[in-house]
C-alpha cells in the first residue's frame, strides 16, 4: 500500500477547543477512510506543524494520487472546525523520498 502523508500549519485554536482536539481531529478525519501509520506534531520556525502519515489502497498511480489529495483536503476541512491553519501540503513516498503530490 502506498503510503502518504499531510502536514498543516496550526496559526490558532477555535473558541471552545482544546489543543489535543487538534490532532485527535486530523487523525480521525484520515482514519475513517485510510489506514493511519503515525502522527507528530512539531513546531517549526515558531509555529505548530502537525504530519499525519496514511496508507491508501494500492490501485493505479494517479488513482491512489487522487485519494490521498481528497483525504488531505479533508484534513484540512476537519482540522478547520477545531483550529486556524496555514498551509496544508501532501506528500507520496517514493524511493525513500516525500515527494509533494
């Protein structure tokens, strides 16, 4: 199974929410459609930064392409309800490299 991965920048939390809510988010919004490997959260250049890595059903190049942008898109949308972001980027594996998709 391939294997992808999402990073969003975290600027905020949304009145009401705690900042676990954050994470627990991103991941549930991934798992309930893909596999999830692991999760971190960083801080970089001062700001929070959290990677949520996911497998997606191995099927065609830009088919397993397609779905790993639709879950990192929810992500984005999920993690919107709880927090402010900045930028929400995607990533393959490939070769030993994280290649933006």
């Amino acid at each position: 199974m391939p294997s992808f991965r999402a990073t969003v920048q975290i600027t905020g939390l949304r009145p009401g929410h705690a900042p676990e809510e954050v994470m627990d988010t991103a991941v549930a919004v991934v798992a309930s459609r893909h596999v999830v490997e692991a999760n971190q959260l960083d801080v970089v250049a001062g700001v929070p930064r959290i990677t949520v890595r996911f497998m997606v059903e191995a099927s065609e190049y830009d088919a397993e392409n397609r779905l790993a942008r639709d879950a990192v898109a929810s992500l984005g949308h999920g993690v919107n309800t709880v927090a402010t972001t900045g930028a929400l980027r995607a990533f393959r594996r490939s070769a030993g490299k994280w290649l933006p998709i």
